[in-house]
C-alpha cells in the first residue's frame, strides 16, 4: 500500500494539468514516499522540471477530477 500509485494510477503531470491520462509503469518517480506515474518520458522530463509546483496543481486537482470519467475531461 505504501508504493500504490498516487492519483489512481494516472499521469501525476496530467493531473496537473487537469486531465486523467494513462501511467506507464515504466516511467515513474518516488517523491516524499509516494509513487507517481507518468504518461511517457517526455511528459516525465517536463514533470521533473517543478516536481514541487506540478504536485501543488495535481493536489489541487484531483479532488475535482477524482471522480470524472477520463473522456469527459
């Protein structure tokens, strides 16, 4: 439980930018204890980039997203 997927399993930098995108297991990135995914490693160099700041925007996201289908964002 300690390692599962923040934000159920979905792109951490798509939750950032509002949008529910699939995680590739492969490209991934322990921050703080928690386990993110990302969509590919393009989408992981720009998440690396604000690690602090693109957490700060999925957290303020997900709450609302959480809950929506992926295509009806």
């Amino acid at each position: 439980a300690k390692f599962s997927p923040q934000y159920g399993g979905f792109c951490a930098m798509g939750v950032a930018l509002g949008k529910k995108l699939d995680g590739d297991p492969e490209v991934w990135k322990v921050v703080d204890g928690k386990l993110y995914l990302n969509v590919n490693r393009d989408v992981s160099v720009k998440w690396n980039e604000d690690i602090p700041g693109n957490l700060k925007k999925a957290e303020a996201n997900w709450s609302s997203i959480k809950g929506k289908a992926p295509s009806a964002l």
